[in-house]
C-alpha cells in the first residue's frame, strides 16, 4: 500500500503487524520481533512502539506489534535501516515466516479525524 496518498503531510503513521504464531515458534520469532523493535527505536521518527501478546479473548492474532512514525520519510528511512540490519545478519523474515508456520496481516494504519 502506497501510504503517501492517503496521509497528510503532518499526520504520523502507524504500522501494525499481527501474528498467528503456533506455540513452538514463538520463543524464535519474538526474538527477531524485539531485535527489530530494538533497531526502530534509535531511527529518527520514531515515536513509539509496542510488542504485545495475547491474554484472552477469542482473536486469532496471538502477537501484535505496532509502531507510530512522524511521517513517511521516517518510515522510508527506518526501512532502509532494518534491510541492512536484516542483510548483514542473512535473516529472511518472509522464510522465516513460511518455515515457522506464522500467519502475518502488515499493514499501515493513519488515524481516523
């Protein structure tokens, strides 16, 4: 999704990802989401961002991770800073994805005025 058409110039943006992460997998994926996490924190525009966890409820996302950016040069910048991280270490998310059995829902979010 193209996130420039539909945002104001100064309106921050948020990214959430959702995850159904199966029980064996997840101690292996939390630790490539908080080394993530880690790196967006230090990037300029970085507002905030959280790793949360399902406790109840019947929702069939178990993990949740939501960042707000400033704006999209941020993101724009924050991206180039977690492929280099993502290179330099040989880690594929998408095959880490397919070989851990998670279902992912990306996606950018603006707020509603």
């Amino acid at each position: 999704m193209n996130t420039t058409a539909s945002v104001k110039p100064n309106q921050h943006i948020y990214r959430v990802d959702k995850f159904i992460v199966p029980v064996a997998a997840r101690a292996e994926f939390l630790g490539s989401i908080q080394t993530t996490q880690a790196l967006l924190k230090k990037q300029q525009g970085f507002v905030q961002g959280r790793v949360l966890e399902q406790v109840s409820g019947n929702g069939e996302f178990n993990l949740v991770t939501f960042v707000e950016w400033e704006n999209q040069a941020a993101i724009d910048l924050a991206k180039a800073a977690v492929d280099a991280m993502f290179k330099a270490s040989n880690y594929n998310p998408a095959a880490t994805i397919q070989r851990l059995g998670i279902k992912a829902d990306l996606a950018f979010y603006r707020q509603i005025e």
